[in-house]
C-alpha cells in the first residue's frame, strides 16, 4: 500500500449501541474482573476519569482521539506527573529503551480501545504497540475511555470493526500528520482482568474516537 492509497471506513460502525446493549456490554465486563462506568457525556467521562486520578499520581495517557477530543492530555500535563511530558525532554535516538519503560510501567495509564464485545472482551489494535504492554500487564491502574459506538456483538465483529474502520481512519490521520500509511500490526485482546481494581473503563454514551 502506497501513502496515496485512499481506504473508506464503513460508518455502519458510528452507530451508537442501545442501553441494552451497553448493559449487557458492562455486566460481562465486571464478571471478567473490569470495573465499569457507565457517562451520559463526554463531560462526564473526563470528571470520573480525574475522580480515578490521585492527586500528584504517575499517569501515561495514550495515544487516543477520544482523549485529545476531550482535552486530557493536557491537563494531565499540567495537573500530575506526567509521564509524556517527561518522555518529551528524552532524545528518541538516544534513550528509546527509557522512553520505553516510561510508557510500559506507569502507576496510572490512561487511554482507550477499538472495540467492547456484548460478552466483556476489549481489543486494542497498533501500529506500533507501544501503548500495549501497559494496557496488558504494566502498569498499575488502567482507565479506558470508550464511546459507545465501540461496542459490537462478538469478537470476531469487533476485528471487524477495526479492519474496516478504525484502520481507515488512522490511516488517513497518519497519513495527513506523517505522510505515512498506518498498518494493523499488533492486536491485544483482553478477556480477563486477573488484579482486582486494577482497570475501569469509562462507557460513554456518545460518539468518541474510532
């Protein structure tokens, strides 16, 4: 695939899911060990993500839409000790290997996914998978944001989803600030989380990321 390429995301995958289906999506979660809560708004999600923060905890945020749609990078910046702002002063081709434990091992990681089965499994899709090792096992609290439109039936509906259209859109999104293709080259499932109260995710009934 060329930078000229041009993929068109199938906008079946807007649609935001039912009550039932967030219900159903939030009860499978808490039985697989993932604590749910459940926002109205975008509002909402971002003030019980900072309810989850302790004052002057270690926090990595992700790379994520959905997070920069809602401006909580930069307050994380400003208000924590922020990990990306301690990875901004660090040369990449000199201290890439602390630049990646910083982002592997955080206290706090906050981020989101691609797509929620109805059945509690969550599936996070990379370029380059940085973001992966602290969603699977690194770092010590996790708070997803998702929008509502991320939850799909089956697992096999949600590779789905991201092959026709997370992928698209990152791909133009990396495209435009690169000049570069995006590509599916690490997935994470998540089935189970084996530590208690290590990891919420924040269901929001709106629109957010893809």
């Amino acid at each position: 695939m060329t930078a000229l390429s041009k993929l068109i995301p199938n906008r079946v995958y807007e649609k935001l899911a039912s009550d039932a289906q967030i219900e159903a999506a939030a009860h499978a979660l808490e039985s697989h060990g993932i604590q749910v809560i459940i926002a109205a708004n975008s509002e909402e999600a971002k003030a019980q993500v900072f309810k989850l923060l302790p004052e002057g905890a270690e926090v990595f945020t992700a790379a994520s839409r959905t997070l920069d749609s809602m401006a909580i990078p930069a307050e994380v910046n400003a208000r924590y000790d922020s990990v990306r702002a301690k990875m901004a002063l660090l040369d990449r081709k000199t201290q890439g290997r602390e630049i990646t434990k910083l982002s592997s091992i955080p206290e706090f990681m906050v981020g989101s996914v691609h797509a929620v089965t109805e059945d509690g499994q969550v599936i996070i899709a990379s370029f380059g998978g940085s973001q992966l090792p602290g969603y699977a096992a690194g770092a010590g609290h996790v708070i997803w944001v998702v929008g509502a439109q991320k939850i799909v039936p089956t697992l096999e509906d949600g590779l789905k989803r991201i092959r026709e259209y997370s992928y698209p859109l990152e791909d133009e999104r990396l495209l435009q600030s690169l000049g570069v293709n995006s590509a599916i080259n690490k997935l994470l499932i998540v089935s189970r989380e084996v530590r208690p109260g290590r990891t919420t995710m924040i269901i929001v009934k709106e629109k957010l990321g893809f």
